[in-house]
C-alpha cells in the first residue's frame, strides 16, 4: 500500500507493506524438525522538496523485513530469525539541466538478526545488531550522445553493536 501527495514543491510518499514467511527444516540424520513462522507490517516515510533551480532536499525512513534469511539454518541446525531492519537518510539532489544529475546523502541504517555464512560448518552464525553510518556522493551525466558518465563514492562505517563481533 503506497500513496503519494504533493502539495506545491513538497512532496510526501507513504507506504505500508505486510511480509509473511514460514519455514520448516527436517534434519535427515536425526528426524528432527524446526520451523518458524512469522510476519511484520513494515512503513516508510518520504519528504522532498523540489526548489526550482533544480535543488531537492530530501528526508526518508523506511522499515524492513526479510524473510529470505529464515530459509537458513545455524550450526545447531535451527531455522534462523527473519532480518529486520530500519534506515534513516538526508540528503540533497541537483539537476541544473535534463543531462546532470548530481547527489549526496547521509544514512543510517540498523539492522537486527544478521548472520554470516560459516565455510567452516557450512551454516549460518547469528550475530546480532549491525549499524551501519555513511556517505554516498553520485554524479550522472551524458556529455554527448554517445558518451555518458556515473560516478559514485560511498563511505560507510559498520559495527556490531549487539552480540558477537562486537566491537
């Protein structure tokens, strides 16, 4: 469920969206079965306004859940949590003309019930909360008909700021 209003130069985007996942395992070697199920409503949140010598400053919140992890199991052979997530960001977008395209943001996102695939073991490990913090600069622009350019920078700093890893 999404909706758009504008009202002048300001623009606000809001959505609503309703995950589902249930996942069972059944361990060959022993018979024992786990499974997990579970959903979230998860939103997001847009503000932009749009100047008109081409600046647009932004603001955005958005919400997530990712189900896709819980079809993986940890070394003890339970069924993993699903990924959830939240990212804040600012920034600002400039198009002086149709063929230049220039931005830059400052983000933060966290996220909770992150695992990493173990060679090792051949499973997942759980590792916590993981906050990552950055920068990304990008610029877009077509020089000539058959020549355009992108560039992109983006600094990011990450931590586990819950469970192992942390630090």
């Amino acid at each position: 469920l999404q909706d758009q209003m504008a009202l002048g130069n300001w623009k606000l985007t809001a959505g609503l969206r309703h995950d589902q996942a249930k996942v069972s395992e059944t361990n060959t070697g022993t018979g024992s079965r786990t499974s997990r199920e579970g959903g979230k409503t998860t939103g997001r949140l847009g503000l932009v306004y749009e100047a008109e010598n081409g600046l647009a400053h932004y603001l955005s919140y958005s919400e997530g859940f990712d189900p896709s992890q819980a079809y993986a199991t940890d070394s003890h052979g339970n069924v993993l949590k699903p990924m959830q997530s939240k990212q804040s960001e600012a920034g600002l977008r400039y198009q002086p003309t149709s063929d230049i395209q220039l931005s830059a943001a400052v983000y933060e996102l966290q996220q909770s019930n992150v695992a990493q695939y173990n060679a090792i073991s051949f499973s997942y490990d759980p590792i916590g909360k993981v906050r990552s913090r950055g920068v990304e600069l990008e610029a877009n622009a077509k020089l000539s008909k058959q020549l355009s350019l992108l560039a992109g920078y983006t600094y990011t700093d990450m931590q586990v700021t819950e469970g192992s890893n942390q630090g």
